[in-house]
C-alpha cells in the first residue's frame, strides 16, 4: 500500500480497486448496531483544515472514530500568521504530537505535497487548492460501481468548471485508472488547456452537453461559482443554466440506466434543477454516505490496519 | 600595487599564454614574461575570459538585508566570475531617485568586490503612473543608464513610449519585464500540460510575446533602445527574430535557469523553482538556446533574486518567485553552449557592457586594457551545497547537483577578488 493519498494518480488500478472493495466492507459496519471497529484503536488521526468544509471534516471524522482512532480537529482557517511559516511549523508540531496520519484541506494547490516532506505520518489530500480531493474521486468511483455494477467501459460526463475543480482532475485520473472513458463539458472557458494527456489520455471534450447526454452511463454535475461570472468565464448565469445545467428535458435525453452526480454542495437552479437533484436518477444521498466507508476504507490501508 | 604574473593562461580563441598585470591594467601579453615584483599565478588548463557582466542582478539592498546585501551579493558575483552587475530597482526603498541610485552605487564602491552599476527604476514606486526622474539618475554619481521597473511591467503603452523617447537624451535603454499583467493574474507557473495536471493558475506564453511585440514596434516607432529582459519563450524568440530583421534597436537577455530547466521541475511543488517569467517547456528551451547561439538573444544574464527561508519554504503560491543565479552562471552556460568560450565572452561579458555602457569591462586581456578578466577551469566538477553559497539566500534550483567548471581567480581592475576559488575579502 502506498504511504500517501495526495492524487488520483498515487492510485494504479489495483490498488484502487482494494480501497473500493475495502470500502464495501466497512459500509457493512455502517448497518451495524454498534458502527465501530478496533482496527485503529491507539493510532491518532489530525484533520487539519485550512478551509472550510464542515461535510468533508465531519466524513474523515466519522470514518476515523469508526475504526477507533483517536481524532484530533485543528482548524487553521482564520490564523493570521505567515502562511508559509504555519505549515511547516503545524509540521512540525504534529510532528512532535505523533500524529499518525494528517487529513489535509488547504486553499493552496501542493500544500499537501509539502506537509508530506515535513511529517513522518500518512498525509491524506481531503482537498487542495484547484487541484485535487481523490477521496472524493474514489467516492464517486464507489458510488457508479453500486449503481451500476462495474467501472471499466463507462462513459461518464463531467460537466462544468473543470478548470477550477479538484474533484474533476481526481475523477479523471482515477476513472482513467479504472477503465472509464471520461467527457468533459464545458464552455471553453472552464475547460484547462492541454487537458488531454496533460491528465491522461484520451480525453474527449465537449462544449455542448446535449450532444453528450445520449450516450453516456454517468453525468456528473460540477458546483459552478456566481463569481466566475465577474470574471467572464461566462457571461450570465442565466446563459450558463441555458447551455450547460441540467434540468428535467436534459435529464430525460440520457438513457433509461444513467445516473447524475453532484460532489455537493449545489447550486440549485444554476447547474441542477431541483427535479433532477431529488430525482431517483440521482446519487446525491449516497454519495455522502458511500464518503465515510470509502474515508474508512483510505485511512484503514493507510495505516497498515491492527496489523501494524 | 601589486603586479600579478598569470602563467601559461589560455585566453579566448588563442594558444596559451602569459599574462602580466600592473597598476590596474593589463601591461603585457606573451610567452615567457617575467617580472620580479609579480605574484606568480600558475594558469595552466585554465581559460582566461573577460571579467563576467550581470545586466539583472537583485541585490535586495536597501530594504531586505536579510536576503542579500549589496556586499554579499557582490562577493556572490566575484565567486561566479564577474567584475560588474547592474543592480535592479525594486528594492525597498525603490531606486527609482538619484539618492537611492546612489546609495546602492557607494555601496558597491564601499564592498569592493565588483562594479554595481544601479538600474533605475522607469515608473515612480514601480507604480507604472509616472516617469521617475530618470534624467536625474543618468546625471547622478551612479551615471545610470538601464532604467527597468523589473518585477512588473511598464504595461500602459503610452508611459512606455514617453520612457523609451526620454532616454535618448542620455543614451539610456529601457530594460522591459515583458509580461501583461491582465493575462497572468494569479499567475503561478507556465501555462500548459503541467499547470493544468498541478492545478495551478497558469502564465500563458503569449502574455510575453504580446508585451514584446508591442514594445519592439514603439521602440521601432521612436527610434531608441530597448533591452528585453529573461525571454523564456519560443514565440518570443520569433518576435525578437523579426525585429532584429527590421533593424530595431533592440537587444534581450535569457536567463541561465530558462536556458536549463523546464516546468516539469514544478511537479514536486517546490517553491525553489518558482520563478518570473516561469519555467517553460522543453520546446522552448530548445528555441532559447538556439536564439542565444544565433544571436537573436544578445546575452545571458542572471536574474539572481535571493530569498529569505521563510519566503520560500512554504506552499507554492504564496513563495516569492525566483532564484540564485550568480555563483552558478558559467557552469550553467558552459553545459548549454559547450566550451565555445569566444561565444560565452560575448553573450556573458562583451555585450553585456556594451548594453550597459561599462566601457572599462567586456574587453580581451591586452596591453592597456583595465585589468578585469575571470580565471576558469573548464574541466573542475563541482557539487552545489546551498549552505556553502556566498550569497545570504539559499533558494538556488541546482542544489546537490553536480556542475562543470570552476572560477578559480577573478580580477577587479587588477586586484584579485578571488583566488584559488576563494572570495578575498
Ligand atoms: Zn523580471
């Protein structure tokens, strides 16, 4: 197993699949009376945030105290110090507190990569800048494989602001892994130069999503910022829900068996509509829930598990 | 004075040599000198060039002392074999009056160690509003010539104009940091394959070109000189190729990192190779060493901007870019060019000084001549430990690796500043 989760592309195929199939065994403790496990019983898990983001927190939380670890939250957000300073010396500190994995959300891109050469501990990337959050990729990879039986030859849209989204650059990588064939949609604008092979190869792209929609298993529908709009990455939002949200005509071109996807939280009205976000097409729901046994699944192997 | 008698040297495009030093000159040049008054230097294997000239230095003096000093810095330079640096502007207080220029000129004086000759700044604070008083600073004891706002670009193109046609009073050049600054907000590193696997926001090329394009035409339009600082682009190449086939008077410099490294070297997200202009791909890389051999880029210059610690050990974005460059610049240029050491006098020393205006540097050791040459050993192998630099920063890219050739004596007017591969002072 490797010793940190910083990409999608940390992951090859096999070691991918053992996180998914780990993960199938601990949604197993979820529907358990007592939803716990000893397996890291004694280990301490950090989860150090530089940002918000309550629902990814309280995921590596809940997965963490389920395998009995002991938690420590550290929100760094709001610390005015010298930002370069307070890493490395939040380093060093959870360094000297024996912190035995470091669950990472940042606003820089890397951040991650450069605790992992301050501490000897397992850095996990729970979210880092514009660049990635391969959790949340190996959640949605979860999520397709219980809905949909398999991984290797779907087709999956993501649709949106590529260019700013870690979990579509982990999606990609990942679902690349796995035997996926991955469109990205977008206006050109949001899509990111070079993208294929910069990711990986073979990357289709699309500007327009109707043309999309019929053929594919997976749409997966990005969270788009109103302030892109200041920038004119589009120019209204109204033109962006018309051209590229997903609403009920759209969703009914897609065939009988697609799923829809959002990493949450929505913007309904702009990239979803509420008919298609409360669909039963949509995983949603499941998503959150599949993020825990998935998060279980990461820091169990991480850690070596009660074997170590 | 002492008189130095340099043994057996071999000076550029010629068979070796002795060289007699005395009263700050050369005083002879030939086989067999002697001079009993003379400290006797054994020169055999070595090159003898022209003391090394720096068009872009930062010496972060006044203001960050912490990262570099005007003396330590130029210690830095003796060690990598120059005899002259023009120190940039954009220090704290900017250079941007004849007081600061002149400072920072005492300074160098006071160090000893090589020339600085202080760039002015073209804008007032850098702010690109107004014209600093740069006749002042040409008029000053500093006697500036390069006026840059280096660090941001002098983007309003009517401000530009009005510089370049004011320093033709003074045969001033304008030094342009060619970047759009519209194009690269939050700019962190090339734009291309690797920002976009890195998630990083990315500096397109042509945020460069559009900049040199533009001033090459005002500069072509008014008839002066303008100096384009560390191109890094293959498209930049091309506008610089036209504009050298009208006969614009324009000149650019590359820097030894864009001649050496690319943007993969960003994939570990170490700040050490964060830079302005960033690292580019390898396809330019191939067009910048090719434009330097043809002439296309005049010379090669090093862009030395020391760092605090704390300014580069941290994440990515919010690391100050850029990096050392003087301890290490003929190593670099004698990897890309080869031991073409005619073609290294001319890029690093001849027309550095005449872009310049520093008459007394950038010529042959010959009778006569103002003593200033740089003694190298082609064939020395050097690991570069940060810790063992001469400068007060550490933030150079080539750590723990091993580089060709070794400054083994540098003179300043006839003084050693260097001897043995060791800063004298
Ligand atoms: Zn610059």
């Amino acid at each position: 197993m490797i010793r940190h989760l910083l990409s999608g592309a940390d992951l090859d195929a096999d070691t991918a699949t053992l996180v998914l199939d780990t993960a199938a065994e601990m949604a197993t403790v979820a529907g358990r009376e007592v939803k716990k496990l000893p397996a890291l019983r004694g280990r301490t898990v950090v989860n150090l945030f530089y940002e918000d983001s309550t629902r990814t927190r309280i995921s590596f939380e809940a997965a963490a105290k389920r395998l009995s670890a002991d938690v420590i939250n550290f929100s760094a957000k709001g610390s005015s110090v010298t930002k370069g300073e307070s890493l490395k010396d939040t380093a060093l500190t959870l360094q000297a507190m024996g912190a035995d994995a470091v669950v990472v959300r940042h606003p820089a891109s890397g951040a991650p990569h450069r605790l992992a050469d301050w501490v000897d501990g397992s850095v996990v990337n729970a979210g880092d800048g514009t660049h990635e959050h391969p959790t949340q990729a190996l959640l949605d990879a979860y999520t397709m494989r219980s809905r949909l039986g398999r991984l290797a030859g779907l087709h999956v849209a993501i649709v949106g602001d590529v260019l700013h989204s870690r979990v579509a650059r982990s999606n990609v990588l990942l679902l690349s892994t796995l035997g996926a064939k991955v469109t990205l949609v977008g206006p050109p604008t949001l899509i990111p130069v070079d993208i294929s092979p910069a990711l990986a190869p073979g990357i289709d792209v699309s500007y327009d999503l109707d043309t999309v929609l019929p053929n594919v298993d997976v749409v997966m529908m990005l969270r788009v910022q109103r302030e892109r709009m200041s920038d004119s990455y589009f120019p209204s939002a109204r033109e962006y829900a018309r051209r590229y949200g997903l609403d009920g005509p759209r969703m009914r071109r897609l065939p009988e068996h697609a799923i829809v996807m959002h990493p949450g939280p929505m913007n309904r009205g702009m990239e979803i509509t509420p008919e298609v976000a409360d669909s039963p097409r949509s995983t949603i729901v499941e998503q959150v829930a599949n993020g825990v046994s998935v998060r279980m699944a990461v820091l169990y192997l991480l850690l070596g598990g009660s074997n170590r | 004075m002492t008189a130095y008698l340099i043994r057996n040297v071999s000076p550029v495009g010629g068979e070796p040599t002795d060289l007699l030093i005395r009263d700050g000159v050369v005083a002879e040049v030939g086989a067999g000198l002697s001079a009993d008054d003379a400290t006797v230097i054994d020169a055999t294997g070595l090159v003898a060039l022209p003391g090394l000239v720096d068009l872009h230095t930062h010496l972060r003096e006044p203001g960050r002392e912490d990262a570099e000093t005007v003396e330590s810095g130029s210690r830095a330079a003796a060690l990598g074999g120059y005899t002259a640096v023009c120190a940039m502007a954009n220090t704290s207080p900017v250079a941007d009056t004849a007081g600061v220029v002149e400072q920072v000129w005492r300074l160098g004086r006071e160090a000893g160690l090589v020339d600085v000759q202080p760039i002015g700044a073209v804008t007032v604070g850098l702010a690109g509003e107004r014209l600093a008083e740069l006749g002042a600073m040409a008029d000053s004891a500093a006697r500036v010539r390069i006026f840059s706002d280096d660090g941001h670009c002098v983007a309003d193109p009517r401000l530009m104009r009005r510089a370049l046609e004011y320093v033709k009073a003074f045969d001033g050049v304008i030094a342009q940091h060619a970047e759009e600054p519209r194009l690269t907000e939050g700019a962190q590193m090339h734009e291309g394959e690797v920002s976009t696997r890195l998630g990083l926001t990315g500096w397109p090329a042509v945020a460069e070109e559009a900049i040199i394009a533009r001033d090459v035409l005002l500069a072509e339009h008014v008839g002066s000189r303008l100096h384009v600082c560390h191109v890094s682009t293959a498209g930049s190449v091309e506008v610089l190729r036209h504009a050298k086939a009208r006969g614009v008077r324009v000149t650019a410099e590359v820097t030894p990192h864009h001649l050496l490294l690319t943007d993969e070297r960003a994939e570990s997200y170490d700040p050490v190779f964060k830079v302005n202009p960033p690292l580019r791909t390898a396809a330019d890389v191939d067009a910048l060493r090719a434009a330097l051999a043809e002439g296309v880029i005049d010379v090669i210059a090093t862009d030395h901007a020391p760092h605090a610690v704390e300014d580069k050990e941290c994440e990515w974005a919010y690391a100050r870019p850029g990096m050392l460059g003087l301890e290490t610049a003929l190593s670099i240029a004698l990897d890309v060019l080869g031991p073409r050491w005619d073609l290294i006098a001319e890029r690093m020393s001849r027309v550095p000084a005449r872009i310049a205006g520093l008459t007394g540097h950038g010529l042959d050791p010959a009778p006569g001549v103002p003593a200033n040459l740089t003694l190298v050993d082609p064939a020395a192998r050097r690991v570069i430990e940060p810790a063992e630099l001469a400068s007060r920063s550490r933030n150079t890219p080539y750590a723990r690796m091993t580089l060709t050739g070794r400054i083994v004596a540098t003179f300043l007017r006839g003084e050693p500043t260097v001897l043995d591969g060791k800063a004298v002072k």
